[in-house]
C-alpha cells in the first residue's frame, strides 16, 4: 500500500512528517511530529472535523501568536488535500488533569505555583486582546522538569475569541466546558477576560479538592479562589495581572518538590507513522486544498470589513 499523507515517504507540505497521536479535541487530533526542513521535534494537530465553522475556527487559531513562556501558541500551518494542520511547541509533559489523575489533590504549595503561572500566561493572552474561554485541567500543559520547578504552558486556542472578531456560533449557550464556565459564559455572554479568571479559579479549587464545583476550601488560597469564582464578573479581579499580585502577597509557603514531572513521551524515530488514510477524491472535485486556500481569504476579508465598520463607528 503506498504511503498514506503524513508518512516519511509524503509528509504534509513537504516536510511534517506524523510519527504519533499524542492527543485528540472537538477539531481534530494531535500528533508528534518531525519537521524534516528544521530537522526538530513539534506537535501538530489536525482537523478532522468536517464543516464551515470548524474551518473558520482553525483558521482564526493559526493566525494567534502569543509568544510567552508559559503559552503553546501555533507556530505556523499547511494544508494539503483533505488535511489542514497546525504547528505548535512539543510539551512533553503531560497536562495537569494528568498530574492530578497520578496524584490526586495537591498540595496548597504546589497548586499557588500552578496558579501564578497560568495567570502570567493568561495576562499575556489578555494583553494580545484574546479570551481562551477553555481553561481547564486537560488544556494546561507540563513541561517535563522531573523535581524541579513546574512550568505550566497554557494550550487549546480552538475556541478562543477576541472582542473585535464576529462570533462563530450563534446557538443559545456558551462555549467551554462545563464545570469551569462563568456563569455569563454559561448564559452566552460575550467574551470577556474575567471568564477566564473564574475558570482559573476553578481549576485551583479542583486541584486542592479534586472537584472544580466544590466549595472553596479553607487554606491561604482561599481570599483569592473567593474572588476568582465570585458570580458577578464586577466582583473578581480587574485583570489577571492584578490577581498575580493579590496571590502573590497572601505568603503561601514556598513549594519545596516531592513531586515527578517525568517525560510522558516515549523514545520515538522515524519512521513511525504510516500516515493518514484519506478517501480518494470525488471525480471533478478540485483538492480541498484550495477550498481552505478560499475560506481563509473569505475570512481575512470579513476580518478587514468589520475592522474598517468598527473605525468609522469610533470616528463618529
């Protein structure tokens, strides 16, 4: 059987060759990846999805660059036939719903180093003028430091949003997962900043108590958790830079390790992958390349339009 798209023997766009799935989401999957033109390990992930929307999606995610030492945003993409793909940091840690799946709750120390760093990434991301609106355990990333200091990376752009971009679902409901939205999230509300600090405080809640909808528990953390999580977003903190300075003056201990952050990765070498197996295409049918060369065009277009409506709203 000839080599399927993705192989060493046809890599995408020339030069990304799959050697392993190292994760799946709503879009697409996520594999390892080796760029043969940079001679360098990375991930890629890969919609598989089908559908305007989902495309628009990744097209609007790839054009997000937030450089940060604890953000995984996409570095570039390509698209070829039926693929369409984007290119990101190789974290080979394993995430944090990992972390507390092998361990359990975790310590207040451990949780206020956690805390601190996704508020540094989610600060940058604020800045850049995008909310996540995904902030959870599985889409915050590890690097693999073994004793040493975690260092968390913020990941999943899939649903991200900023104020000036036209909303992509127009369905009653919010986008997110259930369990760490704002309760404006939950209700459709706008994208906004404050979302993303109540799921923050979420996440620190769940990995003290092991469950994101329990009660704030009582430890040094717990001023602040009562802020992140309050239901109006006028009640929590002005910005994620502010509540790094809150968390940072409450004095929880320093964390002093006892906790392996291994390589979750195996030992890999090309070749691995045989690719991926995709239908021949339908007699007549242009390649679906260009069709994603077209809806990326369509897109910047509209993104032009609404920047040139919203200048002559401001200039009245």
């Amino acid at each position: 059987m000839e080599p399927g798209l993705g192989s060493r023997q046809h890599p995408i766009a020339g030069r990304y060759v799959l050697v392993d799935q190292i994760g799946s989401g709503g879009m697409g999957s996520v594999w390892r990846a080796y760029d043969q033109r940079t001679q360098s390990w990375l991930a890629v992930k890969v919609l598989t999805a089908r559908g305007t929307s989902l495309l628009l999606r990744f097209v609007r995610e790839q054009g997000l660059r937030i450089p940060h030492r604890h953000v995984v945003a996409p570095t570039g993409w390509a698209a070829e036939d039926d693929v369409v793909v984007l290119t990101m940091d190789l974290v080979r840690g394993g995430s944090v719903q990992e972390l507390l799946e092998t361990h359990g709750r975790l310590p207040e120390p451990l949780v206020a180093v956690l805390l601190d760093q996704l508020l540094q990434a989610l600060s940058a991301v604020h800045a850049a003028g995008v909310v996540h609106r995904d902030v959870k355990p599985a889409n915050l990333l590890l690097e693999a430091t073994g004793h040493g200091r975690p260092h968390l990376r913020l990941a999943d752009f899939g649903v991200a949003a900023t104020h000036a971009e036209p909303r992509l679902t127009r369905s009653p409901g919010g986008i997110g997962t259930d369990g760490y939205m704002a309760p404006e999230q939950e209700a459709g509300a706008p994208p906004d900043p404050t979302a993303d600090l109540y799921a923050a405080g979420r996440v620190a809640i769940q990995l003290l108590t092991g469950d994101p909808a329990a009660a704030v528990p009582v430890s040094a953390l717990g001023p602040l958790l009562h802020t992140l999580t309050r239901p109006d977003p006028a009640d929590r903190p002005t910005s994620a830079a502010a509540a790094l300075v809150e968390l940072r003056a409450l004095g929880v201990p320093a964390w002093d390790g006892g906790i392996d952050l291994p390589d979750r990765l195996p030992a890999a070498t090309l070749p691995l992958a045989s690719g991926l197996s995709l239908p021949p295409p339908r007699p007549g049918r242009r390649r679906t390349s260009g069709r994603v060369w077209a809806a990326t065009g369509c897109f910047v277009g509209a993104m032009a339009l609404c920047g040139v409506a919203v200048a002559r709203i401001l200039v009245r």
